[in-house]
C-alpha cells in the first residue's frame, strides 16, 4: 500500500490513538483526571483549518488551556451576518468560559486567501458553499489588493493574510460578548501571523497595522499589563 492509500492513513491514525493510550496518557494521567469534569481554558485560539497548522504545538499549551475554533481562512463573520458555529463558540468562550484572550491567527501558503486573491471561478463553482465563506474576507481582499498593486505572488497572498486577520479582529468587535467584555476590560484580542516555513509567529499591530516581533509583543504586554486591545 502506499502511504496515500485510505487504509494506510487510517491504520496510521489508529496506530497513534494505541500509542497515545499506552504511552503518552500514562504519563499525564493526573492531567487528565483534573480535566474529566471542567474546563477554563484562558484564550480562544481561532485558526484555519489547514492541516499544517497546530495551536497547541506552535503555543506550547497542554490541553486545557486553548479553546480552538477552526474553519476556513480563519474567519470570524460579522455579528448577524452568518449566525452560526463560530458565532457561538465565541459566545461561549468569552461569557461561558470567560477567556481572557482571544487569538486570531493567519497563516503562510494559505489556500483560503490564494483563492480569494486568485479565483478560479472553475474551481470554485465546485465548492459553492467555500466560495460564499469567503465573501466574509472580501474587505482584506481590497486592502491587499491596493498594497500590493499587480503583485500576485507570495508576498501578496500573505499581505492578505495578514489583512484578513486584521479584518476578523474588526469583525470579533461587532460580537455583543466581545464588546462588552472589551468596554470592561476583561479581554485582550491579538493577531498573529504563523510561517510555516521557518516557525516564526509575528504579532499584528492593528494601530499601525503590520507586524512585530514576539518579543515586541511581550514588552509591551509587560509595560501595559492592564490593557485591553
């Protein structure tokens, strides 16, 4: 069999649920007994769906800590616009589990904002209900489109990215949980920016909207503790 053979996959998945039972759980078994009953995880964690992307691996959190939505260009609609799962889950996140923090966070190579800089209107008549989703990033769309002139490329589409996490960060705003939580102060929202390639993750300055380094962002966090964005 081949390793892209269904089968194979699957026998792959299944061999490492084995190894997680017998291995790793023992180890964190305590771990887990406190986390049977409750969670209180401290930052909702919003990320494409890209397979290439892992939250807890990139953050270093064990489980517990991050509650994660994941779709499609990481998108968060406006409120009222697209009711619905990620809605809710933000909802719930910030009154029901109360998290301090919420991350959106982008990506490189990302097949979400290439076809949303790109379209293949061949393509895309295939997945009606991707090329409607991605109506919620059309906004990012005009703004990269302006930076980057005639540029196409690599540099564009990740532009994009970066716009469109400054875009759902908007739109998170319009969320009435969110907006309230924000005028008490109670929550921080960030934007982040993940290479693949190289591992770094950027932080996006929404006043100046671009980008700062990690250690940038924990200065200030350490000079302003208080504050909300």
């Amino acid at each position: 069999m081949t390793a892209s053979d269904p089968r194979s996959s699957l026998i792959s998945l299944l061999k490492g649920v084995l190894h997680f039972n017998r291995d790793v759980f023992p180890e964190k078994e305590e771990m887990f007994k406190n986390l049977a009953s409750s969670q209180s995880p401290s930052t909702l964690f919003i990320a494409c769906a890209d397979s290439r992307v892992s939250p807890g691996l990139i953050t270093q959190q064990e489980p517990g800590n991050l509650f994660i939505v994941r779709n499609v260009g990481n998108i968060v609609p406006a409120y009222g616009d697209m009711l619905g799962g990620v809605s809710s889950a933000v909802e719930y996140a910030v009154v029901g589990l109360k998290v301090s923090h919420i991350i959106v966070c982008g990506h490189s190579d990302c097949g979400a904002m290439t076809a949303l800089m790109n379209p293949d209107p061949g393509a895309l008549s295939k997945m009606p209900t991707v090329q409607t989703w991605l109506r919620n990033a059309e906004a990012a769309r005009a703004v990269a489109k302006t930076m980057c002139a005639e540029d196409a490329g690599p540099a564009a589409v990740r532009s994009l990215a970066e716009q469109n996490v400054l875009l759902q960060l908007a739109h998170l705003r319009t969320h009435p949980s969110v907006a309230a939580a924000l005028a008490r102060k109670e929550i921080i929202l960030l934007g982040w920016f993940y290479d693949i390639g190289t591992g770094e993750v950027q932080v996006l300055d929404e006043q100046q909207r671009h980008t700062i380094s990690i250690e940038e962002a924990i200065a200030h966090l350490e000079d302003t503790p208080q504050a909300a964005a």
